[in-house]
C-alpha cells in the first residue's frame, strides 16, 4: 500500500471529514475516499473518471504533461531500442526483466502452447466469411473457456499462470485464423522454430502452395509494435478487464471483454478509423478541409489518431512509431508512401494549428501504426486484432495483480440518480 502522508478534509453542510491522502512513488497525490459514503452519505461524481484512480499497481506508469510511459520503471523508449515483445511481457508479468535463462524458459513455455485445441477449428466455421476479425476474435477468446478447463480457476496460482501463457500463445493464432478465414484461405499452423512475431507473421502470410521466408525487416518492426502496445495503465479496455475479473469471471472470459471494449473507434479501433481517414484525406491538398471539419464541434468529426485522455504532450509511443514508419517503409523501397506524407503533413499542420495546441492535442500511438500495418501488408480489418494480440499481455498482467490483491472486491460504482422520483401504476386504460 502507498504511504499515507497527510489528510484532506472535506467541510460539507457544516460538518467536516478527514480523508487519508496516499502519496505514490511517482504521479500524483490520491484521496482516499472509501469510507465517504458511510461517514458523510454522499457520492463522488466522476463518469469518465478522467480524477478517479480505479486501483493501485506497480506495472506501468505514464506521465501525461511529460509524455512519459514506463513498464516497471523502465522506458519505453529503452525497451523500444534494446528490448523485444515476449521480455517486455516477462517483465510485465513478473516485475524484472528476466535472465537468459529465465527468458529462454519463457519463451519456450510460449512456443510449446501457441496451438489451439483443434476443435476451434470447426467454431469459426459458425462466423460468416465476412465477419470482423475482432467479432471473431471476442467469440473465440470468450470460447476459450469452453476448451481449457485446466485454467479456469483463479483460485489457484497455477491454473492462473497457465492461462496467462496460453492466452499470451494463442491469441496471434487466434488472430491469424481469423483474419484467414476472411479471406477464404485455410489456416496455417504456427511454427515453433521462428519468433514470436515472425510467426504470427508466417501464420498470416504463408499458404500451402508456396514456401514463405519470414522478412525480417518486417519481423522487427512487428515485434516493435507488438512493444509499443503491450500496456497502457487504466486504459478503457483494461479497465473492463479488471472491472470483469472483480466478479470471479474466468480469464479467458476477461480477456474476452477487453478486446470487445478495445474495438472501439475512440481506442484500439482508432488505428482501423485513422487509416481509413487519411485514404479519404487522399492527398496533402485537402488537409485544411479535413482539419477545418475536426474544429467544427457540429461535424461529429475528430481526427482519428490525434489526440488522448492522459497524453497532453506527445505519446512518447507515437515518437517511436514515426521512426520506425519510415525505416520500415523506407527498407520496402515504399517511403515515398502517399499516405506517410500525408499523415506527416497533418501532424505538422494539426500541431501549429491553435485549435489542436489550445486542446494539447497530439498524435497517439494509433496515429502511425497503421502506415507501417497497411505497407506490410495488412488490411485495416485487421489493425485492431495486432493491438489485442499485443495487448492481452498488459490485461493479463492488470488482471493478476488485482486477483492477488487481499484487498480487492467486486468493482459496483454508483450513479448521480436523476430520473423519476416515486409514481403509482396507471393501468394501460388510463395512459
Ligand atoms: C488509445 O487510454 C489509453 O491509454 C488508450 C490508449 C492505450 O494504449 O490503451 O492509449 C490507446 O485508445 C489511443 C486513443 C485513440 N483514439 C483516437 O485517436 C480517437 C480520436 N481521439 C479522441 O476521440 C479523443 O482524443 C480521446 C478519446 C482519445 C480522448 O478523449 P478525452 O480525453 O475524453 O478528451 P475529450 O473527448 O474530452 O476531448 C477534449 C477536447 C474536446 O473539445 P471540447 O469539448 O473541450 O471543446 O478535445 C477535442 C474534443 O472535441 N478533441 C478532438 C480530438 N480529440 C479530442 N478534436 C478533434 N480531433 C480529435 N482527435
């Protein structure tokens, strides 16, 4: 638990109460409330909890007016440069950044459980051909406690390390099945001797009538994404994954909810919405038209990739993501990519504009992602499954520290009541 340094006192109708203040080890100060209710009969009002902290954890921290974002202390910039995804996932589930021995148990633990149990198979041939990977990807998952029963109870420390890696293994699997199964092509089975994102690759690319070599140009950059994903503190997504796990549910079920809540436009499903606005953008000309739509609060328009609920300066995520959009498309000869000039253009143009500066809006981590997704080859539809797969790592880690938290208890927010105070029936003759 935080030290508690000092108290606040709240003065209401007369009446004073003394709360706790707990003083983190980096970020800001935290009242405590827990017991307001009870000593004062009042509710605090937060709907988009944009003041509240959910829970107390040591995994990631991200300074918004720094553009900062640590995974148990360390930078992301530094595990961008030095690290790959499957040790920033050690280091997310564990705490450390691991041995090489402990790495090498890891990974060979993850490459021994990245099959699913074959009868999967027959479950996707429900979905209709043109189905959403993420629609697939929510069904699939939340299926999953309907084939491994040996990790459902999240009683047993064991049984919950086992689900983590079969979910951290299969969900690329999963992924890729899915995105096969939209294109009509039959799956293709991982291979354990490439790397984690080369095979996540490999499954996605290869078709049994040709040999496919991994490129590791695009290998690397996938493994760099999958980093710049992995977690992100109380994000929207994660927070239903805590919120789900509260109750009891079964991880599989958990991680289930996270990827339907990812899908969302205004968070994971940004990447999809944000290429798909920058091919209606089209060309560098028509910026001005697009940007004057994002200041009109009567267009409903936003410009997707711009602009987050923490971050206001720079995503130190996105800094990394530009510089790997162009050293991956400049190695595929494809760096005169229109959408690349594009979307750099509206950076430059969004960041001098008063609007955006004034609203401390900047590019987000979705704002590249998709330039380098679409030039390796993928279809939009499936941006947001890459950020799920990478993601999974981050729920999964949120959802055990809160499962072995003693203090924890089932998440019940209330409301600000506002509606109907007490009437009598009326029957139907009299409405
Ligand atoms: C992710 O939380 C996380 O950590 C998420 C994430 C993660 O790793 O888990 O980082 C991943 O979800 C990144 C965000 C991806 N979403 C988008 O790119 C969609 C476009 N951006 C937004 O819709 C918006 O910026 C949010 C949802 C990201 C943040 O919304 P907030 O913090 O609730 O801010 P807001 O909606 O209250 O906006 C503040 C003001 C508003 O204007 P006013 O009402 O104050 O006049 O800024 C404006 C908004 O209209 N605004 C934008 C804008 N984003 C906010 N105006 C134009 N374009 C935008 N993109």
């Amino acid at each position: 638990m935080a030290e508690t340094t000092k108290t606040a006192t709240l003065t209401l109708d007369g009446k004073s109460y003394d709360l706790p203040v707990h003083s983190p080890t980096l970020g800001p100060d935290v009242l405590d409330i827990r017991k307001l209710y009870a000593e004062a009969d009042v509710f605090t009002f937060d709907p988009g909890f944009t003041s509240t902290a959910s829970c107390e954890s040591t995994i990631t921290y991200i300074d918004g007016d720094k553009g900062e974002l640590l995974h148990r202390g360390d930078s992301i910039e530094e595990l961008a440069k030095h690290s790959h995804y499957l040790e920033v996932c050690y280091l997310l589930l564990y705490g450390e950044l691991p041995t090489a021995a402990q790495l090498d148990d890891f990974t060979g633990r993850v490459t021994r459980h990245t099959m699913v149990h074959e009868q999967m198979h027959y479950f996707f041939r429900g979905f209709r051909r043109d189905s959403h990977p993420m629609a697939t990807m929510v069904g699939v998952v939340g299926a999953m406690s309907a084939f491994y029963h040996d990790s459902l109870d999240i009683s047993d420390p064991w049984q919950r390390e086992v689900a983590a890696i079969r979910m951290i293994a299969k969900l690329p699997t999963i992924a890729a099945m899915a995105y096969k199964y939209s294109i009509g092509q039959p799956f293709v089975y991982p291979k354990n001797s490439l790397d984690y994102a080369g095979n996540f690759l490999h499954m996605c690319f290869s078709i049994p009538a040709e040999d496919y070599v991994v490129n590791p140009i695009l290998s690397k950059a996938m493994d760099r994404i999958m980093m710049l994903h992995a977690d992100h503190e109380q994000n929207a997504s994660t927070s239903t994954v805590r919120l789900a796990g509260s109750s009891g549910a079964n991880p599989f079920a958990c991680i289930a909810a996270g990827i339907a809540c990812l899908w969302g436009p205004a968070h994971g499903g940004a990447n999809q919405a944000c290429l798909e606005m920058l091919k209606e953008i089209g060309t560098v000309d028509r910026i001005p038209e697009f940007v004057a739509k994002a200041k009109d609060k009567n267009s409903g328009f936003r410009l997707m990739g711009f602009g987050h609920r923490v971050y206001k300066n720079f995503d130190p995520r996105a800094t990394v993501m530009k510089e790997s959009a162009d050293e991956v498309l400049g190695l595929l000869g494809v760096d005169n990519n229109p959408l690349l000039q594009v979307a750099k253009e509206l950076e430059r143009i969004a960041l001098s504009d008063d609007y955006f500066i004034s609203k401390k809006l900047y590019p987000n981590v979705d704002f590249y992602s998709g330039i380098i997704l679409e030039a390796m080859g993928f279809p939009t539809s499936m941006f947001t499954p890459i950020f799920a797969i990478s993601r999974t790592v981050g729920w999964i880690s949120q959802w055990k520290e809160m499962i072995a938290d003693k203090n924890q208890k089932i998440g019940r927010p209330r409301q600000l009541y506002v509606g109907e105070t007490h009437r009598s029936y009326v029957d139907v003759r009299h409405r």
